[in-house]
C-alpha cells in the first residue's frame, strides 16, 4: 500500500428535511439516527479526523460527545438548504479542516441516513481506493434483474422506447450486472474536492451485499429502517455499543 497522507472523515448533517424532519436526531429504536453512523466512524483506524457539519446546535452537541468526533462550527445558513449541493458542504468543510490540522489527502462522506454500515466496511473501502491509486470511491449494490436498464422503458416521442437500444435481452440469465450507488461511503481526493467533484478521475467502487443496506429519504425508509433496526443491533451487538 502507498504512503498516503491523512485522511478526514466528514459526517454532514442538517436539522432536517422536508420528508423527513429533524431525521438526524430522531430517535431509531431510542438512539439518534446518526448515532449509527458516528458509531461506525469511530470504529474506523484509518479516520484521522472525524469532523461534523451541520446547521443544527443540537447535533453539534450531540457529536461532540464522542470522543473521536468532533463539531467544532456550525454550518452557514445557504449551506444548509434542501438544495445546498454536497459539494459545496464538503469544500466548506474541508477549508475548516485544513486550516486547523493540516492538509489531508482524502475525505471520506458518511451521510447519517444510511445507518447499518457492515463493521469494517469503512477502512475496507479506504485500504481499497489506496490500493488502486484511485482518485475516488464509491458503494455500490447491484440492481436488482426486474430493475435493470436493459429492461427499462420510457414513453418517447413515436412512443414506448426502450432506455438502452445496444442490447437485447429476452432471459433475465443473459443480462449483464449493473449497479447503483447506495449512499454509504464515498471517498475522495481532496483535489477533487477543490475541482467541484465527489467522484472522478480513476474512479474505484466498493461492492456491497449485506442484507441492511438503506439510504433513508422519505417517511417509508424510516418504516423500512424501523423494520430492520432489531435485526441489525442483534447481528452487531458484539461490535458496538448497541
């Protein structure tokens, strides 16, 4: 593995959305949603820094509970809308960190609305992107069959069209795999960052499989979450606090 420089993770959270209000401090199965994610992060051994962004003093009190994490402002009002780009946040954030502890190489996005992470999977995925030399990183899951694109339709101009037109496929055996980001992990060069890109240049994904993963956005992946959240505490019990 390649000599690399320090790495920040970077947890961005806001006081809440129109789907889901006050969601990052709203209580899964009595702990704040982005309990799960800070959790995580703390697991990490390859973290140097885990620095919180968020709008809310609630939050920011919250994380500052934890001994590896810290929020030490809160985030400017026009960074913290509905349609405040992540790119945007995770410059703001960046010039904070560099300012204050030096440069970093990579950052590392843990969003708090995807709270089952697999143990471990957060350093797998930073060990990975360093091993390819890669200029980012993101999760991904495969799409289910039903779903593919190969299989989709639009309604066009001179009528039902399909989306990809190279290929056709008449068995679910023959179509090729693809993938969707799933919001987990993301990681990035911290050039990147400058240039207005989450993801870019030599471009590395991280395969995830595990049965818990979810990205909540609306009120039915909160019920989804609650559905899964007795499940996930009982499969990792032994890993944290929970």
């Amino acid at each position: 593995m390649a000599p690399f420089s320090k790495i920040l993770g970077l947890v961005p959270a806001r006081m809440g959305s129109k789907s889901v209000p006050g969601k990052n401090m709203k209580l899964l199965d009595g702990m704040p949603l982005i309990q799960y994610t800070f959790e995580a992060a703390e697991q990490s051994e390859l973290l140097d820094t885990i620095l919180v962004s968020t709008d809310c003093p609630e939050t920011a009190f919250f994380a500052n509970c934890f001994a590896k994490i810290t929020a030490p402002f809160l985030r400017p009002a026009n960074l913290a809308t509905d349609h405040s780009p992540m790119i945007d946040v995770a410059k703001h954030a960046l010039n904070y960190a560099e300012e204050h502890w030096g440069t970093f190489g990579y950052i590392v996005l843990l969003q708090p609305t995807c709270p089952f992470r697999a143990p471990g999977i957060i350093d797998d995925a930073i060990r990975h992107v360093l091993r390819q030399n890669a200029d980012s990183l993101v999760t991904l899951r495969k799409i289910p069959d039903a779903f593919n694109p190969h299989w989709a339709y639009a309604f066009g101009q001179n009528g039902l069209e399909k989306v990809v037109e190279r290929h056709t496929f008449t068995r679910r055996q023959d179509l090729p795999a693809t993938y969707h980001r799933d919001g987990e992990i993301y990681i990035t060069r911290t050039p990147l960052i400058r240039e207005g890109l989450i993801t870019g240049g030599k471009a590395a994904a991280w395969l995830n499989d595990h049965a818990f993963g979810i990205n909540i956005d609306t009120p039915a992946d909160w019920a989804r979450a609650e559905n899964l959240v007795q499940q996930w505490k009982e499969q990792t019990k032994n890993i944290f606090s929970y």
